[in-house]
C-alpha cells in the first residue's frame, strides 16, 4: 500500500469536498473540470485521484453512506426503535434528494455495467447498516414484520427522483416520506 504525501491527501480531502457540492447543485453529470478549477487544482490532479466520473461518483457516495452508516450505528441503541428508524429515514431522504444522482445511483439492479462482478456497495452498506434499526422497529410493534430495508431504500429512492426538479427537493421529499410513513407505520 504506496502512502500518499501530505499535499495529495491534502488534494484528495479538497477535491472531495468540492465534488460533493458539484454534485449536489449539478447532480451526478457535475464537470470533473468545474470540480478541478474550484478546488484549486488542475484536472490532471483531479484525474489521479479518479480516474473517470464513476470513481469520483463512488468517492462522493461512499462518504455519506459512511456517514449514514455511523448514524444508523449511534441510533440502533435507542428506546424509542421507531423514532430511532425516522430518524435514520429522514437523514437517508435528505441526503438522497440533496445529492442528486444518488437516487439513480441507488436504484441500479445491484451491478456496475463496467464490472458485473462488482455489487452495488452503497445498496449494500445502506442494507447492512439500517437493519438493526429496522429489526428493533419490527420487534417494537412500529413497522410491519414483512418491511425490509430493501423496501425503505426503495421509498425513500422513488421518494427523492420523484422530488428532483422541484423547487426545493428536500422539503417536497420530507412531505412525500411523512405520507409514505403514515402508510407504513400509522401510529403517532
């Protein structure tokens, strides 16, 4: 494993950052040469840290599912299991809506058309880390038995490429999960 210097992690930590808001306000067709020119750097350095739009996507994605991850970790204890779920939801729904190609990203039959052997890993970190907090919910009485998360990453994906070209996609996306939540757990 090659050790990168301290100015590439540097560049490595920008051009993520950047590329995050690149993808947020223009989804996932955001420029590798706007990322390149607002982080400082040329896009030859971007180019080595990712070497198409793919990687870059993956980079972008893969930071928050790690985030949702850590959250979905730090609610799982909680009393209130289906608060504890809403929780995770809402954040999972405002991610999805804000960061426009992930929804699409989410929605892939599970396979990258350039790997078929490669699994959609976002699918898969979402699933493994929002079950616990779908278990302890089922176990609650708060959600029905037959619900996966498979079902909730589902939703909350039609959910946000529904609310896309809104004018304010988060708020619109909140609204719709509000009404999906009443129909998947009516209680208050």
């Amino acid at each position: 494993m090659t050790v990168q210097r301290a100015d590439a992690r540097r560049n490595y930590a920008r051009i993520l950052a950047v590329a995050e808001q690149e993808v947020a306000e223009h989804g996932a067709d955001a420029s590798l040469e706007q990322i390149a020119r607002t982080a400082g750097v040329g896009s030859a350095t971007v180019r080595r840290h990712f070497p198409g739009r793919r990687a870059m996507l993956r980079a972008v994605f893969n930071e928050r599912i790690e985030a949702l991850g850590a959250r979905a970790e730090s609610l799982a204890g909680e009393n209130d299991a289906r608060a504890a779920l809403l929780d995770w939801l809402g954040a999972l729904t405002t991610y999805a809506a804000s960061a426009r190609g992930m929804a699409g990203l989410l929605v892939q039959d599970g396979t990258d058309p350039d790997d078929p052997e490669h699994v959609n890993a976002c699918s898969v970190k979402l699933e493994g880390a929002a079950e616990p907090l779908l278990r302890n919910a089922a176990r609650a009485g708060a959600v029905a038995p037959d619900v996966t998360v498979a079902d909730l990453v589902t939703l909350v994906t039609g959910i946000a490429l529904a609310t896309e070209r809104h004018a304010d996609p988060i708020a619109e996306a909140h609204r719709l999960l509000k009404l999906t939540v009443a129909g998947i757990s009516p209680r208050s």
